[in-house]
C-alpha cells in the first residue's frame, strides 16, 4: 500500500505544468474539500479558497505574479485568501454554527466564546489578519498533501503582489486578503528542469529534537 510519505517523496514544486491535462473533477473534489475539512486555531476557519479555472483571470494573475506560467499551465489555481480582521460577528458566527450542527449549548464553550472576544478585540485589526493567514497556511499545506495523494503536482506560491491578486478577485469587498496561491495539475517532464533532481531535505538527526 502506499504511504503518505511515499507521495511526499514524489511531489515536487513543478516547474512546467502540462497546459493539456486537466484534473479530474472527483480528484479536484477531494483536494477542495481536504482544505475544508482543515484544522484551524478555535475551528474558526478564518480563510476562503477560490478555485480559479477561468483563463482570463489566471492571466491577469500571471501578470501580478511575476509572470509564473504556472498560473496558467496548471489545471487549476487555488488561491488561499485570509480574513481581513477576526471580528465579533465572525467569531460569533462559527460559534453559532457549531452549537447549530452540535444541537446544544455548552457552558465552557460559550465561555471559551467570550474569551475569545476579548482576545481579537485586544489584538487589532492587522494582528488578526496575520493571525488568520497563519491558519490559511495550515490549509495551503494540507492542500499538498491531499493533492500529492492524489498523484496531482502541486506548487506553493507566495511569489505575487496580493494587492493586484485582491483587486483581480474582489477579494477586499468580501473582507478577504489573498495570502497565498497553490497551482495544481500534471507535470510536463521534457520541460522541467527540477523533475529529476533529488529531493533536498535535512536529516532527521539534523531537524528533529527528541525530548524524552
């Protein structure tokens, strides 16, 4: 049977996507709903992916994105977009949908609730956009690996300019900062320069601390 870390092993940052090949819906389903399912800090999930298929936006996010063919060769763009501030009425709104699903109203939770407040209230407006976009990153990374166990290539992006990418997607209207951008698809092989070059990792005993 294969292993997560056997898929791990295999991805790569691609390089050269092959502009030919899409990802299968069922396989793009299930990409899209690993990062759903994601674990975010007090389950607030304080970020929204967008799925960007359209040929004409990928090109405009191209061009804000240092010219990366990636954006446009891949299959499809998942851009990672992280709440423009933790406000009472967000917080207060995942609270309220897990005593909905759940069906009741527990007492430390509804206390844990208003410490909660307290906190993002405290914080300010640009600490809980970071803090939100941490929790994006947690998504990003489980966007990879779902992708990679897919047998999909996948390339982190950090390398744009989120203003451009904001205003291309609308995002600021919807109270959204775009953080972070994974392009997914299949790796054209002739063309990649990376494709067959080792992978680079520390050792364990380099990157692991045991303390027992």
């Amino acid at each position: 049977m294969t292993t997560v870390n056997q898929r791990l092993e295999w991805r790569y940052a691609t390089k050269k996507y092959d502009p030919s090949r899409s990802v299968a819906p069922d396989a793009l389903l299930r990409i899209v709903e690993a990062v759903r399912l994601a674990p975010t800090s007090s389950g607030l999930q304080p970020f929204e992916l967008f799925v960007v298929s359209n040929p004409e936006v990928r090109a405009r996010i191209r061009a804000a994105a240092w010219d990366q063919a990636q954006i446009t060769d891949c299959s499809h763009l998942l851009v990672f977009a992280a709440w423009d501030d933790i406000t009472a009425d967000r917080v207060n709104m995942m609270f309220d949908l897990t005593n909905e699903i759940r069906g009741f109203r527990n007492e430390g939770w509804e206390n844990y609730r208003q410490k909660l407040l307290g906190i993002v209230a405290a914080q300010g407006k640009e600490a809980n956009h970071q803090a939100a976009a941490r929790q994006a990153y947690i998504g990003l990374g489980v966007a990879v690996i779902a992708a990679a166990f897919e047998q999909v290539d996948s390339t982190p992006m950090e390398g744009f300019d989120p203003a451009a990418v904001d205003e291309i997607l609308d995002l600021r209207s919807r109270g959204l900062r775009s953080v972070a951008m994974l392009s997914i698809g299949y790796r054209a092989p002739e063309g990649d320069w990376l494709v067959h070059l080792k992978k680079v990792r520390r050792s364990r005993e380099d990157f692991v601390t045991d303390i027992v």
